[in-house]
C-alpha cells in the first residue's frame, strides 16, 4: 500500500504537472472506484480547473476552482500516472486502468488500480474540515508541530497496545503502513509485539527519531516500489534498496549477523530481526 512517502512523492509531483489545468473529459471504466453517481461526478469535474494538490494522511485533495473538491485514496495498489500528450501507459497498466482525466492541452491523468480497494470522491471544499474532523485522523508525522512530547501524549492513550499495531493506526498518526512501521521500529531496536506501556523512555525516542528519520529519507527516493507503487511520472520509487527488514524474511540481517524473521500481528506481518530487536 502506498505509505506517506509515496503518496507525498505523488502529490508533489502532481502539484507542478496539473494544477492550473482544465479538466476537458473524464472516462471512468469502472464505476465503483467513484463514490457517487457517474453522471455527477463527471457533471462537476469536467470544466473545472485543478486549483491545488494537497495530502492529509494517504488521502490525495485535489482542490477544483468550482467549489468542489476531488478526494482520492490510492489504498492497496493505486496509482496515478501523468502523460504528456502522445505519450501513453505500458501495455500492463492500461489493463488495470479505470479512471483518464484528459486535460485541455492533451496531456492526461491515468488512474489504474489492480486490487481495485481504492476510491475517488467529491466534496464540497467548504465542507473538507468537518470530512477530516470526522476521520479522527493523527497528527502528520512530517511536521514540525509533531513533536516527542506529542508523541508521548498519544502513546498515553493506548498503552496497552502492540508498538507495530500503534504505528499503523491512522487514528495515532497519519499516514504510516506495514513497511515503514517495520523500518521505524528496526531502526529504534524495539521488537513490534512489544506493548506501548512496557516501553522504556529511551526506546520511545529512538521510535519517535525513527520516524522523523525514515519517512523523509523515503521520501527523497520517491517511496519504496516494493510490488505496485509507480510515482506520478510512472517509474519506481528508489527506497526498497534501503529497507532494513521489509521483505527481507530469511535474510541476514544489516546490521549483526541475525536472519530477519516474520510474524503476523492481528492479520498484517511484521519483519525483525530478533537479535536487534528483543521482544
Ligand atoms: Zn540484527
């Protein structure tokens, strides 16, 4: 799924490519990625120009100049590829592909989506607080305002809870999946079933570094394209080289002689390794 890194890496790209662009036509192929009627959608959408591209946790906001906005959330195996007029998508893509946006100066926006988990709704801009207010969202990690003294205060109200599972929860804080989770908790040593409560305070911190250090290290190299994830421009975000421990069950460990391992934690997995990481 893409995480922070990919989807921030997707919206930046797309703030220079689209906005200020006039949406000439939109061709949806199908229509259960769109929450509303089809006959809606394209009602409000075509005409209206690309006002800005912003991101609240995995969710894409693409502000239109007529009062609407487009939410868009890529879930498990979505991706949104920008061409130029003429150019066009891989032959392997444009099987998974259900959304075009066609531009007025030919270029096109291409949502595909093989697993198809993922979603593109309207609404009304002056209405996007209370929609964000309403998904209990946790504070984004790439902040400054995000701080340890914040982090401790969240940890707080979850104590019992698993580290791995804390990570993940977007109610906790925004926009941290499996793989960065796993990363994060590498590189601060702490083992993921570890419960919140039974944390030291130095290990809280090595936690807390660890994700102001991972996620913009992965953000610099455009995510991690583990299986799906393309950025905006159709190519592979440069991050898998570096994962620690993410997909690298069975191997060495990179930093001691440890083999990484996996488990499962409430249906998602976990990769370690147990010799960095004590339980
Ligand atoms: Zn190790």
């Amino acid at each position: 799924m893409p995480e922070l890194p990919e989807v921030e890496t997707i919206r930046s790209q797309l703030e220079k490519l689209i906005v200020g662009k006039k949406i000439k036509l939109v061709e949806v192929s199908l229509a259960k990625m769109v929450k509303l009627s089809l006959a809606q959608f394209k009602k409000t959408v075509v005409g209206s120009k690309i006002k800005s591209v912003k991101r609240r946790a995995k969710i894409l906001i693409f502000e239109l100049s007529n009062g609407w906005t487009m939410l868009i959330h890529l879930k498990m195996s979505g991706r949104l590829i920008f061409r130029v007029e003429g150019e066009t998508l891989k032959d392997e893509d444009i099987k998974w592909n259900h959304l075009i946006y066609y531009f007025e100066d030919g270029s096109r926006l291409f949502h595909n989506d093989l697993r198809q988990f993922g979603y593109v709704k309207l609404i009304e801009t002056d209405k996007l607080l209370d929609f964000f207010k309403k998904e209990k969202l946790g504070p984004e990690p790439l902040k400054k305002d995000f701080t340890l003294y914040n982090f401790l205060a969240i940890l707080k109200t979850r104590p019992k809870v698993r580290i791995k599972q804390f990570l993940l929860d977007q109610k906790n804080i925004s926009g941290i999946g499996n793989i960065y989770a796993d990363e994060i908790l590498f590189f601060a040593g702490v083992h993921p079933l570890r419960r919140v409560n039974k944390l030291k305070s130095k290990e809280i911190k090595k936690v807390f570094n660890g994700i102001k250090k991972i996620l913009p290290e992965a953000l610099r190299l455009r995510g991690s394209s583990d299986n799906m994830y393309l950025d905006a421009l159709g190519e592979k975000g440069e991050y898998v080289s570096r994962l620690k421990v993410y997909g690298r069950e069975g191997e060495k460990c990179k930093k001691c002689t440890g083999i990484v391992q996996r488990i499962k934690i409430g249906g998602r997995s976990a990769h370690f390794c147990p010799a960095c990481q004590r339980p």
